[in-house]
C-alpha cells in the first residue's frame, strides 16, 4: 500500500483549511516521493481507449493502480 501518498492528503487538506505554505510544501513531498504513485519524471499522459476492447470508452491511465488510487 502507498500510506505515504494517502496520508499526504490530510496535509494537503490542512493547507487548504490554515494557508499554511510549509504543509501544503509537505503534502507534495510526501505525495511525491512515497511509494505507489510514479515520482515526478514519470510522464503522467493518459491514453484514450475505445473499440471493441473496452465495453465503455474511456481514459486510462497506465502508471496508476485502483489499489493505489483507493487510499
């Protein structure tokens, strides 16, 4: 499981309520350089998918896990 990037949603959330530059500065560290999501030189495109392969058309994206995106 990714709880670094999970818990930097609380400092993210914090920083939105106080203003607060050093937590908001914080949350994107933590969200950044924790485990699960790729780190910030990973390309972060999304690949549009249609067809007869998808029941639904839509847009993926490849570097991101449902268990990743679920914290």
């Amino acid at each position: 499981m990714s709880l670094v990037q999970g818990h930097s949603r609380l400092d993210a959330y914090a920083a939105s309520l106080t203003g607060e530059a050093a937590l908001a500065t914080r949350a994107w560290n933590k969200f950044g350089a924790g485990d699960g999501y790729p780190d910030a030189s990973t390309s972060w495109a999304t690949t549009r998918i249609d067809g007869p392969s998808v029941l639904n058309a839509g847009t993926d994206a490849p570097w991101i896990s449902t268990n990743s995106t679920a914290l």
